[in-house]
C-alpha cells in the first residue's frame, strides 16, 4: 500500500493551467468534513460581502439565525449573527481555493464593496499558488488561493523537491484523469 492517496479523485479543485475552470456549485448537501462559523453583527451586510465579492452563494438560511454559504463542495460557512466582533483581524486565516482566473474578479469585487478589504496580493508564493488576503466585514482574514500550473524548472518546484514533493511520473495519470 502507498503512503499517498491521490486526493484528486474526491477534490472538486481543477487541475491547474492557464485554461483551469472553477466547479460548478454544488447545492447538495452533505455531512460536513470541516467548515468554518464566522460571527457577524450584521448578517445582511455579511452575507453580501461572500456572495458578490467571494463568490459564495447562501445554500439556505434560518432567519436571524444562520446563514449557510459556500462556494465549491467542501468550501462552507456558517455566519451567525454577534454582538461583540473583534476590533481587529486576528493572525489565523481560512483559505478558500479558486482557479487563477478568478483572483483578478475576486480582488475587483471585493474591492469594490469594501475598498480597504484587499490587505495583501495578489502574491505568487514559493509553494506555486498566487494567493490574495482580504479581510471580511467581520474581521474574519480569507486567503483566496490558486494553484499556478506545474513548471517542473521552476523556483517552486525546486522548493517543493526539497522538501520531498515531486510530481507524478509522466506514465502515472493526471489528477483529471486524463
């Protein structure tokens, strides 16, 4: 048996490349492997922000209670309304995958709610994703993150080696299978 699963098989995020496509919303429900609950003293407010600029979509919602947004499967939040929000964004972060298409979109959009939200990036990281920081109406620190296609003479890549990843052998399949 290896000591590595090929994750891609259940993982809704792309292969990555210039011509990657974010999935489609998924509207099923499931039990939940992991999602984050995020305080909000205004819902509505909160609820605009992750859907017109995160591109979340609410999948339902308990009146004054609970709003349930997502964005791909597996990519959940939980707003609930609060009354003592902290006065900054704390150190940790959430972050949410996209295709690197989007980040441009996103970085405009969320801008354009709240312009001071972009705190960071787009950035490319020694890891190979181009990542951007932006802090949400409820303090909450989102990093959007995509993945850049897999340049084998690369900087990252030579990051990664060292620390003991390497990509598949061409004769292994893809992770889309292809």
């Amino acid at each position: 048996m290896s000591d590595y699963y090929n994750a891609f098989e259940t993982s809704p995020v792309p292969t990555p490349g210039p011509d990657a496509v974010p999935p489609e919303p998924f509207r099923g429900i499931y039990g939940m492997p992991a999602f984050a609950t995020i305080p909000t003293g205004d819902l509505a407010e909160s609820v605009d922000f992750w859907v017109r600029g995160l591109g979340f979509f609410e999948l339902f919602a308990i009146p004054g209670q609970l709003v349930h947004l997502r964005r791909w499967a597996f990519q959940d939040v939980l707003l609930v309304p609060a009354e003592n929000l902290p006065a900054r964004p704390p150190a940790m972060s959430l972050s949410f995958a996209c295709v690197l298409s989007q980040i441009d979109s996103l970085v405009e959009a969320c801008g354009a709610l709240r312009p001071d939200s972009v705190v960071d990036g787009p950035r490319d990281t020694p890891w190979n994703t181009r990542d951007v920081v932006v802090i949400t109406p409820e303090q909450a620190r989102i990093v959007l993150t995509a993945a850049k296609p897999f340049d084998p003479a690369s900087e990252e890549a030579r990051n990664l080696a060292a620390i003991g990843i390497t990509p598949p052998s061409p004769s292994t399949p893809s992770p889309s299978g292809a």
